[in-house]
C-alpha cells in the first residue's frame, strides 16, 4: 500500500486540491483501481484501499480485469462514494466526486 497516509491527504480538516489531482489523473489514465486505493486512503479507508490493492495486483496478475473482479471494484467504488457523501461536505464531495 502506498505510504501516504490520511493526514497527507487532508490539509486542516480539507481535502488536498493535489490529492484530487492525483486522483484525477489516475481515473485519466485509466488506473481506475489505483484511483479507488487513493481515494480510500483520502477517507482513512484502510480496508477498501488493501482490496483495491489486492484487486490491482490480480488485474496485473491475469494481464486482464475478470468481469467478477470488475463487479467487485465496482462494489467497493460504491461502497467509497457512500462512505465520501456521509463524511464530507457537500462541497467537498462534489470535487472528491469529480476527480474520481
């Protein structure tokens, strides 16, 4: 897992406009999963983040995303926007949203 941790995401109880970019880019390059990691760890998601991980390596692993893997991802993504909507403010979420 990345060695960032939650506190170097949020600046004084804000998310990091360059955590969003870092995101963001991610999502562009088509990193969906490592977009899902780093957006876990934005919100102190430790679990979510680990099996975004684990999911990544499988992926590199079958050199191809399974669709169960895919259904699976796409649970946690779920689960990450749930848990952002709950714990940011509406403000915060659209941008935490945008950049995903």
């Amino acid at each position: 897992m990345s060695s960032l941790r939650k506190r170097e995401y949020i600046a004084e109880g804000k998310l990091k406009d360059s955590s969003l970019r870092t995101m963001a880019r991610m999502t562009d390059q088509n990193d969906h999963g490592g977009a899902l990691r780093v957006g876990a760890e934005m919100l102190g998601l430790v679990k979510i983040a680990k099996k975004a991980e684990l999911i990544n390596k499988l992926h590199d692993l079958e050199g191809h995303l399974p669709k169960e893997l895919y259904d699976y991802r796409y649970s946690l993504h779920k689960e990450l926007m749930k848990a952002a909507e709950m714990r940011l403010t509406a403000d915060e979420y659209k941008r935490f949203r945008k950049a995903y």
